[in-house]
C-alpha cells in the first residue's frame, strides 16, 4: 500500500519539472545526411588546399648552372654522369638548370663527357687550353698545367661559360674526372644574349589570323 504523495508548502503536491529544452538547431530525423560542414572554412579567396598540394606540376626551373667538366682519358664512361649528379645534389641544384656542359675542346667527344651531356639533355661546348688558363680561378692545378697546358678546366670552364656570374660547386673530384658548377648572372636590362638561346627549338607557324610578312618595299635591302 503505498504512502500519501508529499505535500508542498501550499498543500498541493509539486508538479513536475518540464525538460529542457533543446539547445542545438533542430534536425528532421528523415532528412538525408549531407556533408560536414568544415570546422575552420577557408579565407576568401583561397583554393583551401595546402601548400604543394599541387604535386611536382609546376614550370621546370631556369637553365642557369654551367657544369665545367676535366676528364681524364681512362675516365669510365659513367663516371662523369654519377659526379656531376653527386655536385648537384651537394648543393642542392637540380640537374634541370644545367644549360651546358663545358670543357676542354679535346675532350668535347670523350664518351664520358657525351654520355653525361645525353643524361642532362644538354650540349658539349668546348674551349682551348690559353682560354681556359686565362680564366682566374680558386683552385689552380699545376699538375693539370703541365697535363694539358692550363692550370684548371673544370672551373674554368664553368665560370667562362657563366660570365658575370659565380662558382657555385668548386671543383670535385673523382678517380679521372673532375667537375665544378657555376651559375649565371642575372639577365638585366644591358646582359649579353644566352648563348644557348640559338639551340632551343625554332618558334612553330603564326598563330591563326596573323598575317604572313609582305614583300619588301621598293628600294628597300634585305636585312643582311
């Protein structure tokens, strides 16, 4: 048998409290779930991607490095390749920004050489031992001057192919070759033309609705 219900002070029996009341927004339990909405939304503006999301898509980097090359005759043919990539990576270049290799002109065809040039897709271009010895250099070899009649061929040739610009990579050595990396100077308003501008591709046809150049006018010369 159960007891009497407990009497307030007003002789009534409390009343119940009522719930609360929701405090969020209310949701229609049949709708679909969408999406999350994001807890920090982007700024405006913003692609809201991280930085290098992107991937390795972006331009290739300018062909401003120089790689003088000495190469001695017993030089294996991929000993040439493995030091100029050990260089690069010394310093933290990429092999994409070679436009060059330089080096002695006879040794412009030692397969060594050519088969580095064929790795970094770029020319062999060569010089003479009084152009090269002419070139003032931080390391001067006199056994390489007695070799082949100029003090130094790797750096020289870096920084000859490299005018106004700096040695980035002193030379390095291996058992038969010997390699150094310049880089260019900033092109300005009064630098000299790339001399590697004449072996890029030739520009393709005009571009749909130009016009072809006329016949010249009478009387005028061809630019000679």
């Amino acid at each position: 048998m159960t007891g009497p219900a407990p009497v307030g002070a007003a002789g009534r029996p409390p009343a119940a409290e009522p719930p609360a009341p929701p405090t969020g927004p209310r949701t229609d339990p049949h709708a679909p779930a969408g999406p999350a909405a994001p807890a920090h939304p982007p700024a405006p503006g913003s692609t809201g991607r991280a930085p290098g999301a992107d991937g390795p898509g972006g331009p290739p980097p300018a062909r401003v490095l120089v790689v003088g090359v000495g190469a001695g005759r017993a030089a294996g043919e991929q000993e040439v390749g493995a030091l100029v990539l050990a260089a690069l990576a010394e310093a933290g270049l990429s092999p994409q920004a070679v436009a060059r290799i330089s080096t002695l002109e006879s040794r412009t065809e030692h397969p060594a050489i050519r088969r580095a040039a064929r790795m970094l897709g770029v020319p062999v271009v060569g010089h003479s031992a009084a152009e090269l010895a002419a070139v003032r250099v931080p390391h001067p070899s006199r056994t390489a001057e007695l070799a082949v009649g100029t003090p130094s061929v790797a750096e020289a040739a870096a920084l000859l192919d490299a005018p106004g610009g700096e040695l980035v990579v002193p030379k390095r050595k291996s058992a038969a070759a010997t390699v150094a990396v310049a880089r260019r100077a900033a092109p300005g308003a009064d630098a000299a033309p790339d001399p590697d501008a004449a072996e890029l591709p030739s520009p393709g046809p005009p571009a749909s609705g130009s016009r072809a150049p006329g016949p010249p006018a009478p009387g005028s010369r061809a630019p000679g």
